[in-house]
C-alpha cells in the first residue's frame, strides 16, 4: 500500500487501514493477519463512522479514542516536527512512544474501543501496540 489515508478504530480483534486505492482488513488474534477488501477506499471511508485519518482536503471529524477505563493516550502534534511523541498510561503502568513522521501531513493516534490497543498512522506508516 501507498500513502495511507487512516484507520477505523480497532473493534472486535480488527480494523481496517485504507490508502488512496486499497482497503485492507488487519484481524488481530494473537497473531496479526492482513486481508485486501473489495472496496473503493473514499465509499469505504464515507460509511465508515469509526474511520479516522485524512479524507479529501482535510481530517475526517470522526474523533479518535483517547481513553478506556484506566488507559489512555496523548500527545501534541507539531508538524513541523518530524516525530511525535505519544504518552500511555494504563493499569498503572505509563510510557511514551517516539513515532516517526515522514510525510509532516498528518498524524492521528487512537486507543481500541476495548482500550487493549493503540493505533499510530501517518502517510507512510501505521504501528499498532499492545497495551494490556
């Protein structure tokens, strides 16, 4: 895939990630998996409420999750520079993730609606974590 536009929200062990042609579904049961759909990605991405990332000329309004119970994500997004960093907290544990940027576009990161995962996205890359 070539410069990816976003992700839907991880729910029940997937999500989706789609570039400006493909849609591929990410499955996550103990290993993760990857399957192409058969789906246009901007139709996909219009009746698609958990998508989040770039659509058209701008951030879709969908908003990310940032938090679950006891876990949570932040971070502030400065395009100008060419990482982000993103602070976790969860069960008492905490940390903070440098992601890299390469594109200075966009970047969005969310928490799975069970809070077990996150999810960073940028043009040229999507990392997905393990929380819990």
């Amino acid at each position: 895939m070539e410069r990816f536009i976003g992700f839907t929200i991880p729910q029940g062990g997937r999500f989706f990630v789609c570039d400006h042609d493909e849609v591929i579904q990410v499955i996550i049961n103990g290993t993760i998996s990857a399957e192409f759909c058969d789906e246009h990605s901007y139709k996909f991405v219009e009746n698609n409420t958990s998508f989040v990332g770039l659509v058209f000329d701008g951030l879709t309004e969908n908003a990310p999750i940032h938090r679950v119970g006891s876990t949570s994500i932040s971070y502030e997004l400065d395009l100008a520079q060419d990482f982000v960093h993103v602070r976790y907290e969860t069960s008492g544990d905490s940390g903070v993730i440098k992601f890299r940027t390469f594109s200075g576009d966009w970047f969005v990161a969310s928490l799975s609606a069970d809070g077990r995962y996150l999810v960073l996205a940028e043009p040229y890359e999507v990392a997905l974590y393990e929380l819990n």
